[in-house]
C-alpha cells in the first residue's frame, strides 16, 4: 500500500473527519531531501473532524502526530496541517 493510501486509512480510523484532502507535493522537494526517493515524502493535509473541538492547535497536531507515528518515523519527511472543525470550516 502506498504511503498517501496509508496516511488516508490512519486518519480516517483515528479522526473520523468529515473531510480529508491529502495532496502528495513531494515533486516539488526533488532533491532537498535525501531520504529514500519513493516520491512520497512531503505532504499537505487539509482534516476537517469533530474531533478537534474544544481542542487547542497543538494538541490537533498532536492527535495527527500520535496517529502517523510510524509514517512520521519513516517514509514521510514533511506534512504541512490545515487542521479544522466543522464549525471552522
């Protein structure tokens, strides 16, 4: 499985989100990082989930972090968050 279909069940499991764009930018890091060149290192994440109410935007990382503990370890170098409520949104 790849690492983005990964990263999408994780979450889906973990967060329950309403919505969750998942867009793969690492073509646009080509040769900045020298991990393995799977083509799957730096990601945008845009999580929208009532999970995330009442909580600070910390500990919404935090949630996403505990989640992709192994991929964040491993084949995934960057994730930039967009992380919201259904309010926010």
């Amino acid at each position: 499985m790849s690492v983005e279909h990964t990263i999408k069940d994780k979450l889906s499991a973990a967060l329950s989100p309403s919505v969750l764009e998942l867009e793969n930018e690492s073509q646009q890091h080509a040769g900045h990082f020298q991990g393995e060149l799977t083509g799957e290192t730096h990601f945008a994440l845009l999580l929208v989930a009532a999970a995330f109410e009442g909580k600070t935007r910390v500990q919404r990382h935090q949630m996403v972090n505990q989640a992709l503990k192994e991929e964040l370890a491993g084949p995934v170098h960057a994730l930039r968050m967009r992380l919201m409520t259904p309010d926010e949104a």
